[in-house]
C-alpha cells in the first residue's frame, strides 16, 4: 500500500513539472530609447554613462530567466535604439511587426507621447521608465500607457513631506532656465501649497555656466552664489535644476546657514546608491557586478518595468502577452522592488504607487511617504495626483 502511494505521489508531480527536455515558454519585452550626446557630470567622482536605463532592463532579464527556470519560461529583451534624427514611431512599428506587445520605454516625453499614439501601439503595454511629466498622467494619460518612473508632483510631494516634519515650512525657491526645470518648480509649488509651506521668494538662475575647472572658478562661485541668495527670511533653499547646470555650487556658498533640497542637496529620487534597506544592497551588488558602475534611477525603472513582466508571468504562469498586461493592470498585482513592500499601478492614471527615497550625498536621509500623512485607501496615494485630483479621462 505504501509504494502504491508513492507511485501516486510521482506521478502528481510529474504531471506538475514541465516535461524534461521541452522548449521554455517565452515572453519577448522590447526595450525602446533614443540616442543622446553623453552628460558630462559636474564631478571626476562621477563616470559618464553611456548605457543608463538598458542595464537594469538586461539585470531584470537575468532574474526572470533565475525565477522562469522552475516554470519552463524564458524571457528575451528585443533592445532598440533610436538614431537622435530617428523616427520613434517607425520602431514601434518595427517591434509590434516583430511580435512584440510589451514594451519599456526609456524616451523623454515628447517621445514617449509620439510613441504611445502609434496606431499599431494600441495593442502594447508601454512601461514608461523615463519620463516624469505629469501631463502624460493627466491630460495626455493613455490606456496602453503605464508610468514606472515617479511623477515630477510625486517627488515634490516626498520632499515636502518631509520639510514639513521638520517645520522647515518657509523656502527660497531658485529655479533653472530650462523647460525641465519650470516644470519641477511648478510640482514644487503645488507641493508647498498642498503641504503648508510658503514659497518667501522665487530667484531665477540667470548666471553663466561657470568653468569650475578653471584656476579661479571656485572663487567666481564663491562671489556670486552669496550676493544671489541673499533673500527673505526661509528655512531652506529648494533648487529646480534638473539639468545640472548650477545646483551643485549652491551648498555651503548661500548667504543664509540653510539647508539645500530638490534637485541637489537633499533630493526625493526613486532610486539612490545610498540606499540600503529592504535587502537594497543585494540588488546593488548584482547591478555592479554586471555594469561596472553604481545603479541609477533610469537602472531601477527599467529594473521593475521588466520584473513587472517577470512578476505577472510567475503569478500568472503565463507567457501570454494579453494575459500579462490584464494582471500588470489588475488588483492582484505587487511588485516587490527593495522598498519594504508590494508596488502597485493606480487604475485612475497608470502611475506606479511607490516610496520616494530623499538621498543625501552619502546617505539616506528618510523615505516618504512619512509618518502621519494618512490616506483613507495607502498612504502612497499621498504622493502625486490622487483620484479626486487626476484630469486623466483616456485611461479606458
């Protein structure tokens, strides 16, 4: 009786099991960015990156074969890149011809929008991993179109949580010229408004990019950045500078002893290499050991766009493109990412809830959202556009 139990026993899991020697299921997951003249940082202590974004897709790809092993799945990255005169819609024309219906988008908005808006795109799941514009969640929010990448508000919102926990409620704001960084000081605004902080004054960088490397540079910074910063009486002084082109001369050379937050000094990111928590450094690890180089915020969007695939695939045990985009969407998806708990998509603009990190230059200061902003549904609702604020009326 007992080896006819056995025998049961086997043959159940036999019959569980993929069949030894069968071809693996597989999902193909395009990856689409468009080439760009490499940023030259404002420090030696920083490389130039050339394969931002990409690594932590082709890291994701890894897991998900480690994981799809025991499910007889295989995934397959299909990467294009995009020539700065190319055609973003001729591609995605290109890789839904080539079968691909699930798509990390690694493009800047105006981009991303042309991308999404391709007739034979309709049929994709695109992750934005890019671009943080709160219009593409707003007013431009599209059905095939998820946003993997915190909103520009969602980051303002992390930063202001926190300044308010410290009272540090009066601020200077100094704001770049680029369209880029009008946009962070608008989510800026709106972030001081909605959590009780007063914008004393509003200066516009009007300066020259100084030749820091130069003999005297540090002493033209060292001139100038005081006289600018002489304001009325604040707390902090908040930088919208997403360019990089003046944010770092701001610490320790204003006029006032005052903290500097935003785009430089204390910044709300998405990802940092200061993080630790939540068994980060194990992700870290593996990301140097296969770039070379320290995992940025691009990296990890790109990192949970493809394990969101990943993810949905394991749940699922589905390699259908259809069926992974349904539950992606759904009320039963959670992404583990390194951030102390399950990350979902919100069903009213597509944006992924997610903790905003504040990263010091050497160390994690906090992560938002904090203590005693409460929410009747997640407290993560607290950060960006919530229901009731969202103008996205595309999204069905």
């Amino acid at each position: 009786m007992g080896a006819w139990r056995l025998l049961v026993v086997a043959c159940a899991l036999a019959l569980a099991m993929p069949a030894f020697g069968a071809d693996p299921a597989a999902v193909r997951i395009g990856y689409l960015t468009r080439e760009e003249e490499p940023v030259i940082p404002q420090t030696f202590l920083e490389p130039v990156v050339d394969d931002e974004g990409v690594q932590g897709a082709r890291l994701a790809i890894t897991d998900n074969n480690t994981t799809g092993r025991f499910l007889n799945q295989s995934f397959e990255l299909v990467e294009t890149v995009v020539p700065q005169d190319g055609s973003v819609e001729e591609a995605v024309r290109a890789l839904a011809a080539d079968g691909v219906r699930l798509l990390v988008a690694d493009l800047r908005a105006d981009a991303l929008a042309a991308a999404a808006a391709v007739p034979e795109a309709r049929e994709m799941l695109i992750l934005n991993t890019r671009a943080p514009d709160d219009a593409l969640r707003n007013e431009g929010c599209r059905a095939n179109l998820l946003h993997v990448a915190p909103s520009r508000r969602m980051l303002a919102d992390g930063l202001a949580q926190y300044l308010a926990l410290r009272r540090w409620s009066n601020w200077l704001l100094v704001v770049g010229r680029t369209p880029e960084d009008a946009a962070y000081a608008e989510a800026l605004r709106r972030a001081a408004k909605r959590f009780g902080a007063k914008i004393v004054e509003e200066k516009t960088w009007t300066f020259e990019d100084a030749n820091r490397r130069v003999d005297t540079g540090h002493v033209t910074m060292q001139s100038e950045v005081p006289v600018f910063t002489q304001a009325r009486e604040h707390d902090v002084l908040v930088v919208a500078d997403e360019a990089d082109a003046f944010g770092e001369y701001l610490p320790y050379r204003t006029w006032s002893p005052r903290p500097v937050a935003g785009t430089h000094g204390l910044v709300p990111t998405a990802w940092s290499r200061v993080h630790e928590q939540w068994g980060a450094t194990q992700l870290h690890s593996r990301f140097e050991r296969q770039a070379g180089r320290w995992m940025r915020a691009r990296d990890y969007t790109a990192w949970m766009a493809v394990r969101a695939v990943g993810e949905a695939a394991t749940r699922t045990n589905s390699t259908d493109a259809q069926a992974l985009a349904a539950f992606i969407r759904g009320p039963d998806f959670a992404l583990p990412a390194f951030k102390g708990q399950g990350l979902t998509f919100r069903e009213w603009d597509g944006q992924l809830r997610q903790p905003v990190l504040l990263a010091g230059p050497r160390t994690l200061v906090s992560v938002s959202p904090q203590p005693g902003f409460l929410h009747q549904f997640s407290e993560l609702d607290t950060l960006g556009d919530d229901r009731p604020e969202s103008r996205c009326r595309n999204r069905s």
